[in-house]
C-alpha cells in the first residue's frame, strides 16, 4: 500500500494532467457534435477490429466441426448422385429412403502408407458403422481403394498404390474396359491394362471406374491418360494413368456399400452352375 501512495505523490503531477486531459476530451466530445461522432465511430472500429479478431478465432477452432458438418453433407450428395443415371435429379425432394442402389458412409483417414508395394490406409470406421469387406472406398477426387478388413470401430483400405489391386476401369470417351493395377513405382500414376487394340484412345482422355464391377458406381474419375504403351505379350494396350488424388494426402472419405450386389452375384453364380 505504502508504494502505491509513493507512486502516486511521484508522479501526481502527470496523474494530473492525464486527468484533466480526459476530462477536456470529455466535455469536447460532449460539446460539439462532430467530435462526438468522430469518437463514436474510432470507439466502434476499435471494437468492430477487436470481435472480429475474435470470430476469426472461433471459427479456427470451430473448424474441425465444420469439417465433419461437410463431409457428412458430401455423402448424401454422393448417395445421390450414385444412385441416379445421370446427374440430373428428377424430384427436389428426393431423400434417403428413395436411394435403392448405394450407401454411403464418411469416414476419416487416421493412418495412410504410401511408401511401400502393399499400402494400406486405416479409417475411423467399422463394422458399428456398417462397413464391410470389399466395399469400394472414394472421396472428392476419386477412387482411393477397397475395404480389406474391419473391425468394431475400424477399417483397412487396400489402397490404389497397392501391387495386389485390381479395378474395373474403362476409358471414358470409348467405353473400352481394363484392369487398373499398379506397378509400385510412381505414387501419382497407376496402370490400365489388357485394354484392346481396337480402343480409341488418346493423351489427356479420361479414366474411370467401369460398368462390369459390383464395388464402385459406374464413371467414378480415376485420372488421365498420360502414356500409351503395347504389351508385347498380350497384343493389348498398357496405359499409365496420372490419377487425379494426391494419395499421399487423404482426409475424409466415402465408403459405398452397393445394396444390390449380393443379389447379383448369386444370380450370376446360379446361372454358370452345372445343371443337374
């Protein structure tokens, strides 16, 4: 207490005159009107500056929500847009009780190799979630895998960069189908091969997931044409394909259960059955 009182007998004579000068401030604002609004409107920058400082601090922070907010978003327009024809939709209120072919489930990337021949990504999802074995697996780019195990509250993706995947693809412009492989060298591009000769094909044209497979909506972007090659062996087109994800930078993505394909694939097996 003793110092306070010391301080304030130090310095009285400045104490005084930062008091009368506000005091002078105040009876100028108070008097004249043009000074009163200058005030008004430095007081309320100072203020507008200072929340929206603020605000950019919350919104920082309320990212991580908004986030999950969007992804979940993403995968109802997915279910959508894999469940219709074209891209069109034909009613505005079209919900998820209308979607016959596909489910989609959003999921988030936790773990991601890239630097290995066999890689594997591991999601925060599971069996809980409804995610099974041999599910297709895409986000916004395109296709990233296929669920190769699960348990109660996860998953693994056999990723695209992987030497045992294997997806049905075609090339967009022809409608030609192959086998998407990778050949464990470049982690921008992956190989469709056992394409046919009579295949129209040309630099820049488009790949994507193929009609004939039961995992992945059809014309799902893989990426492009970037080399054209001929398999001596097979008489068929090899093709390196610059993908268009960044495998080596996933966050949220969508895994599609297709409702209908068990269905199919006891048809088929019934049918190529030995008959009694």
């Amino acid at each position: 207490m003793q110092q306070i009182i010391n301080f304030i007998i130090k310095n009285s004579y400045r104490l005084l005159f930062l008091l009368l000068l506000g005091i002078s401030f105040s009876l100028i604002i108070k008097s004249h009107s043009y000074h009163r609004s200058e005030y008004v409107n430095s007081a309320n920058s100072v203020v507008g500056a200072y929340y929206e400082k603020v605000n950019e601090v919350n919104e920082y922070f309320s990212l991580k929500q908004k986030n999950k907010d969007l992804a979940s978003e993403n995968a109802l327009l997915k279910e959508l847009l894999f469940n219709k024809k074209d891209t069109i939709l034909v009613s505005k209120t079209l919900f998820r009780n209308d979607l016959n072919n596909y489910n989609v489930v959003v999921a988030k990337v936790v773990k991601n190799t890239f630097n290995t021949r066999e890689n594997y990504i591991t999601i925060n999802s599971g069996k809980n979630s409804g995610i099974e074995v041999d599910m297709g697996v895409v986000n916004d780019k395109g296709i990233v895998g296929l669920i190769e195990k699960t348990s109660t509250n996860f998953s693994t993706i056999q990723s695209v960069l992987n030497t045992k995947s294997k997806i049905n693809a075609k090339i967009k412009n022809s409608n030609h189908f192959g086998s998407l492989i990778w050949d464990g060298r470049n982690v921008g591009f992956a190989q469709l091969i056992d394409v046919p000769r009579l295949a129209s094909l040309k630099h820049g044209d488009s790949i994507v997931t193929g009609g004939n497979s039961d995992i992945f909506p059809e014309n799902i972007p893989i990426g492009k044409i970037d080399k054209i090659f001929i398999d001596k062996k097979t008489n068929y087109y090899t093709i390196n394909i610059r993908l268009f994800n960044d495998m080596t930078s996933l966050g949220y993505v969508y895994v599609i259960e297709n409702k209908r394909k068990k269905e199919k694939q006891q048809l088929e097996t019934a049918t190529t059955a030995p008959k009694q």
